[in-house]
C-alpha cells in the first residue's frame, strides 16, 4: 500500500501528540547532535542525497537518513522493516529553532516554518511514499506513533534531522 503526501496541519498534530504523549515534566532525551547529524538511533544514510531519499523504519529509528539532501523536488520513500506500525513526518525547522525546540513545542511557537508531508502509519513489510520541493534548511522528520508501553516512537529515538542545501 503506497501512502501519498500528508498537507495541513499533520506534521504539526503529529508533533503535538508526540509530545503530549510525553507527559509533563519528563525529560525527554537528548542526542547532542549538531543540526547535520541524524538523531535517529538507526544506520546514517549516505552523505549527500539528490531527488530521491530512500528511508527504512524500524523499532526505533530511522536508517538510511542523509545528513544534506540537495534542494528541489524530492521523493521519499519509507520501507517498513520492523515489527511495529511506522509512519514518517517531515517538516522545515523554522531558521531559528532547533528539531529538539519544535518537538517540545509541539511544531508550534514558530519552530516549524513548513509542513512538508508525510506517510501514514505502515504495516511491516509495507512501503509508503510522497513528494515534495524542498527549498533550503534544516529538516526533520519523527514517528509519532504510540510504542508498546505508550510513549510515542519519536521519544525512544525514531527521530533524525537533515538539511538541504
């Protein structure tokens, strides 16, 4: 089953609930990774990618994520390779947020300057893909779907930051 793009606002509900899910008060964790760097727990992507992003998902993380995809019109492609439902939200950092700022602010507050799109939730085994014009900046992309014990996927690390140039 192929997913196509995801418009309004379900990047954003999809960092809502992600962190809603969170609790309040928890911390939530941190990777200290620069804005180049993929925070995601899975295996990095290659370095530079150009118009199509091929990305694997699996309990908890994101593998194949390029640190700079080159800006134009990109298709992506999320390949369900674990146990668990997955889904894929990619959304522009607003310039002056950082990918950890618009997750506890829930793509609010002006951290997330454009809702890129996404893929819904896909079975195991399944794939999923949309397309987008991606125009330069820092990017990031979460699961949002609840894990077994309810905190969402993006929390136990299904999360990963790229930039386009």
């Amino acid at each position: 089953m192929r997913s196509r793009m995801i418009g309004g606002m379900v990047a954003s509900a999809a960092l809502a609930a992600l962190v809603g899910a969170c609790g309040g008060g928890e911390e939530e964790p941190t990777t200290g990774a620069s804005s180049t760097e993929s925070t995601s727990g899975g295996t990095p992507g290659p370095a530079t990618a150009s118009g199509e992003v091929a990305v694997e998902a699996r309990e908890y993380a994101f593998d194949n994520v390029p640190q700079t995809v080159e800006a134009g019109d990109t298709s992506f492609t999320l390949s369900n390779v674990g146990m668990e439902e997955h889904e894929m939200f990619v959304v522009k950092l607003a310039e002056d947020a950082t990918f950890e700022e618009a997750i506890e602010a829930r793509g609010r507050e002006g951290t997330v300057e454009e809702e890129v799109g996404g893929v819904r939730p896909i079975k195991p085994g399944e794939e999923g893909d949309f397309e987008a014009k991606l125009t330069p900046g820092d990017y990031g992309m979460v699961c949002a779907l609840p894990g077994p014990e309810g905190q969402p996927h993006v929390v136990l690390g299904q999360r990963a930051e790229f930039v386009v140039e």
